[in-house]
C-alpha cells in the first residue's frame, strides 16, 4: 500500500483552502494533513484540526489568542508560515493566501525539493523569475491551482515549446457588459456579489476591475515562459473554458469543466495521475454557445496597466501588485470609489524606479516601499 502524501495548507479557511480541504476529505485515505495556518478563524481551525488530526498549526495573526491545548505544535505570526514549512516533514505545499505572505515559505519548499500547489498570484508577480529559477535548480515542481493557469497547464503537460500564443478567459466580473455609470456608483455590497464565482473578498474586487486577470498575466509569463505579447485575454462569462492554448501549428487546445475550483485542486492533488469520480461533469448537449468577447481596455484600465507593467521590470510589478492591494483594501473599507483603484495603481508606478532585483530583501523592500507610496497617493481621493 503507498504511503500517504503529506499535504500542508496555507491559508486552510479560505474559500480555496476550503475547497482543497474538501477534496482531501473525499480522498481522506490517500492524504495526510500534517500542518494548516490561519490567520484569525480559531474556530474553523479548531474544527479543521480535530477533523483531520492535524499536528500542527500557525496562526499568523498576532492579536489573535490561541488556546493551550489548540495543536500539538503552534506556529505565531508570519514568520510562523516560513518556520512551520521548514520543520514539518511533507511531500505538498499547498499556498491558499493571499497577498506575498507565501513567499517566503513557498522559497522554503521548493529549496526542499518539494511539490508547490500554488494559488497565490502574488508569490509570482513579484519574485517569478527567483522563484521558478529555485525551482528549476532544486527539482521542485509549481502546479498551478487558479483555474486558467491550470486549465494551460493540463493543455500543455508541462511541454510550453510549441505554444504560440496563451487565452487567458475572464469572467468579466460584474461590470463587463455595464456602462462607465454603472462603474463609477458601484458600492461594495454589489461588487461583491460576484455572477459566477464564490470567493474571497480581495479577488472579488479584483475581478470586477479586470485586476486579477493583470495578475494572471504576469504570473503566465513565470509560469509558462512566455513573452507578454503572446497573452491574450478574452472575456466569457460562462466561465466553462478556463483557457486556451494557441499552437505553433495553428492548432488550438482548451480546458472545460463545470465552474467550480475542485477540479483544479483534485488534478494537482493527484498530479500526475487523475481519479476516477463518479460525479457529473459538463453536459455539452447543455452548453449552448461558447461565446468570447474582447475587453474594452479603457473601461478596464487595470488590466491595460498590468499589460504594461508585465513588458517593465521587476520593480513595476512589485509597485502595481502592492498599490492594487491597498487601493482594494481602502474600497472595501469604503474609502474610495471602485474606479479610484486603477488611479492609485498608475500614481504609484509613476513614483517607482524601473528596477530588477537579485535577493528577497530587495523584493519585500520594494514592496514595502509601494504599499508606503500607495497609502499616500491614495489621501487625494478621500
């Protein structure tokens, strides 16, 4: 009988931790979960230990007040994230975070030889080039959890030769077919009432403004090893192909499955092997059309910024990725109007050198540098 994959999760009471969780549960005889982190939700966590008989835990918020008897081994704060990685023994790093909280620990697997099941845009906007250079060198292996980039991943099985161009589908959020009014009133409340997905309230916003799909540019490019000018993003609001891939020969291969992320994680988790399950998948007697629509770049300047800022260097998408997340922040906080956001992300990269940058200091400096730079220039729209 083949032991049990050791799995950490990073981020375990989010919706895409909660998804990840649910797929282990299903499959509970070929997984072990040997470490979680949270960052506030004790009683979720609680419940995820005991369930799971999980050794160990870090709790990364510092105000937060852990019971005595909560876990065999507590890790404190975001360095916790970093140490629990480097004393647990697994074989799966799972990174459910959001924001560049995982890239330390993310580092830290992969100079461990081990699997990295990645959800975290952010680890490859700002340090890609570090990351999948370790990654190469250690033997480690980054799959892909988001489900577009996955989607590319199944299509291409890790072979990007003859790729000549990556589709990148987007949902188009809430407002892709609204005029520029409905943009400039929207409130929070309806924002976050996404059409086709559940997820957590950071990418939410960033789906309407089209900035999660600038990520996903840049995190590709990392990713897939291609130019930013072989990236084309297309908007379908079916959400049932979840990329594309353009070959050399004209050729073209996409990846469909219903709208849900499990199918992403249960293929990581099992990569690169697939299960058999018994549940229902697409009935394309029921499809309809595929239909795709071009983004209008100007209503969605976040995303023609991002496009942007992926042909700059490393300092560009360190500024754009830290700006995006404090103007986000300060919408959700109902501080600026939705369409403040990608004004704030151009104020900040317009105060920003053009710069790469070799250690991880440099990187977490730099981003520190923006989010300072972000908050100030942000005051204009209070």
């Amino acid at each position: 009988m083949n032991r049990k994959k050791r799995i950490i999760i990073l981020g375990t009471t989010g919706s895409v931790g909660t998804t990840v969780l649910e797929e282990i549960a299903y499959f509970r005889e070929q997984f072990e979960i040997v470490g979680i982190s949270c960052h506030s939700n004790i009683e979720r966590a609680e419940m995820i230990i005991k369930n799971f008989s999980v050794q160990a835990v870090a709790v990364t918020d510092p105000k937060i007040s852990v019971p005595r008897n909560f876990c065999g081994k507590i890790f404190r704060g975001i360095d916790g994230l970093s140490a629990m990685v480097e004393s647990l023994e697994f074989d799966i790093l799972v990174v459910a975070i959001a924001g560049i909280d995982g890239l330390r620990p993310v580092l830290r697997a992969i100079d461990r030889g081990k699997t990295v099941i990645l959800a975290s845009k952010e680890v490859l906007v700002v340090a890609g080039e570090m990351v999948m250079g370790l990654a190469q060198s250690k033997g480690a292996v980054i799959l892909p959890l988001d489900s577009e980039h996955n989607a590319i991943f199944q299509c291409t099985r890790g072979d990007n030769r003859f790729i000549k161009r990556l589709w990148l589908t987007a949902s188009g959020g809430k407002f892709w077919n609204q005029d520029r009014q409905a943009i400039e009133h929207a409130t929070v409340t309806e924002v976050l009432r996404h059409p086709k997905w559940s997820m957590g309230k950071k990418i939410t916003v960033d789906s309407s403004t089209m900035a999660n799909k600038g990520l996903e540019i840049i995190e590709a490019i990392h990713l897939f090893g291609v130019r930013p000018t072989q990236i084309e993003v297309a908007i379908h609001p079916a959400c049932t192909v979840h990329s594309l891939v353009e070959f050399c020969d004209g050729s073209f291969l996409a990846q469909l499955s219903p709208v849900s992320m499990k199918y992403a994680a249960r293929y990581c988790l099992f990569y690169p092997e697939r299960v058999a399950v018994r549940e229902p998948s697409l009935d394309l007697f029921q499809l309809g059309e595929l239909q795709f629509f071009r983004p209008d770049f100007e209503q969605f300047s976040c995303l023609k910024l991002a496009m942007e800022v992926a042909q700059g260097k490393q300092s560009q998408r360190i500024a754009y990725n830290a700006a995006n997340e404090i103007a986000v922040e300060l919408f959700l906080n109902e501080k600026i109007t939705l369409q403040a956001i990608p004004e704030i992300i151009r104020g900040t990269l317009s105060k920003m050198e053009d710069k790469d940058y070799e250690t991880l200091e440099e990187i977490l400096a730099v981003d520190q540098m923006a989010r300072s730079r972000a908050r100030q220039f942000a005051k204009r729209f209070f």
